[in-house]
C-alpha cells in the first residue's frame, strides 16, 4: 500500500511534495484543505484490525524532521510494523502551520509502509485548530485514512478541565462550535486534547483514544511511535556527530 499513496481527493492542485511560500499561501492552503475534512463516522471494534501511531519530531540538531509510524494489531496492541525516515526541515516555525513541516516527513514515512491503518491516531491536533486543519486532520485528508489528532496541550478553544478520573471529559469550543474534547486519560493525570482528524466523528475519537490509553497519559500507538522515533533520534545523532 504504502509505495502508492493515493493523496485520495486531492487533486491536481494540491502536490504533497510542494511547501507554500509563505504564511500566506499556507493558510490558504489550509482553509481549502479544511473543506475536505469529514468529521462524522464511527469504526467499530470489530471493523479495525490494524492501528498506527503517528508522530514527527525534530532532530537533535534542528535540521531535520523525524517522521515515525508503528502500526499495531487490535485488539492487542502488538507493534506489527513501523516505518521511521527523516528528511530536511524545510518550513519555517510557525503555530498553526506546523503541519507543513511535519505532514511532509509522514508522507514519506507512510509510504514506506507494507500496510494500511484501518485507524490512525497523531500526536497532535485535528479539527481542534484555527482553521479546522491540524495535522491529524491534514494527514487524513492527504492519505484517506481514518485520523483521530490527541494532542498534550491545548492550542484553542475553552479552557475548562474534566473530572480527575480516567474517563472525565469536557466538551471544548471555539465561540459556538464543538472542536474537540478535554479528556483524562489517566486518573489523577494532566488531560489530553482530543479532535477527529477525518472520517471520525467526536464520540467515536474520543472512545478510540480512551480504549487505547492503557496505562499511561497517551494512548498506546502514539507511546509506540514516541519510542521508534526517540531510538532513531538518538542513533541519527551519533551517525551525524
């Protein structure tokens, strides 16, 4: 699957390989994206097999980006693949625009997988971004696959918190409209800000998440990819020092 990445929906105009040339171009980029993101849908226990995590970091030195996929079987949560590259960073720092130096090095990573996710979950946000197209969601909609972003810190909208038990969670809204969830994961433990990324809707990213948090903060696919890409990190940086 992965060496023929389909860019499902795309189109001519939209090239994965091509940055923007500035804030600009990028956020109009973003809001034409935006208009392609489906937040509705709800996979099954039984209709998923396969699951990634998804995560892109930067390199020891800052001048790469590191993309990490590991796909893992469900229900048992045992790594079955995982693909890890780098490449150049070539996208300026920019909150809010984050997905154009990381979507690129996924892209990369993803087509070096031998599997398709039936579900992905991203370490950061989906829906729950100024113009509805966090990485999650700008992932899904370049790949077609089924995304859920669960992010460590909130980027916008109502700050309120759950409960302290695993399970609470709080609705949180940009002025009138839901984006996203506040959700404990963990008892006793710093929540997590979950959104769908695409094809999902807001109950069922947030049942996702919860059934894959074990026993820690971050649900176990992204755990995975954390680790892939840590080890890679560390390896990459003895290579290049």
């Amino acid at each position: 699957m992965g060496k023929d990445l389909a860019f499902l929906g795309i189109g001519a105009t939209f090239d994965p390989c091509q940055l923007p040339k500035g804030v600009a171009e990028a956020r109009d980029m973003q809001e034409r994206l935006a208009r392609r993101v489906r937040i509705e849908g709800a996979p099954s226990v039984e209709s998923v097999h396969l699951i990634a995590g998804v995560d892109a970091s930067i390199t020891i030195d800052k001048q790469s980006m590191i993309g990490a996929i590991c796909i893992l079987s469900w229900p048992l949560l045992e790594i079955v693949e995982t693909a890890i590259v780098t490449q150049p960073d070539r996208f300026p720092y920019v909150p809010g625009l984050l997905a154009f130096r990381e979507v690129p090095v996924l892209l990369k990573a993803a087509r070096k997988l031998n599997r398709t996710p039936d579900l992905a979950v991203v370490d950061g946000h989906g829906y729950a971004h100024p113009r509805r197209i966090g990485i999650a969601s700008h992932l899904g909609v370049m790949t077609g696959w089924t995304t859920i972003g669960c992010a460590k810190r909130r980027l916008i909208g109502s700050k309120s918190m759950p409960g302290p038990e695993k399970g609470d969670r709080i609705a949180c809204f940009d002025g009138d409209e839901r984006i996203g969830t506040v959700v404990r994961s963990r008892s006793n433990v710093a929540p997590v800000w979950v959104s769908p990324g695409h094809n999902i809707g807001q109950k069922a990213a947030v049942d996702w998440v919860l059934d894959l948090s074990t026993r820690y903060r971050l649900p176990e696919p992204i755990r995975a990819a954390h680790r892939a890409a840590g080890r890679f990190r560390k390896s990459f940086q003895e290579t290049v020092s």
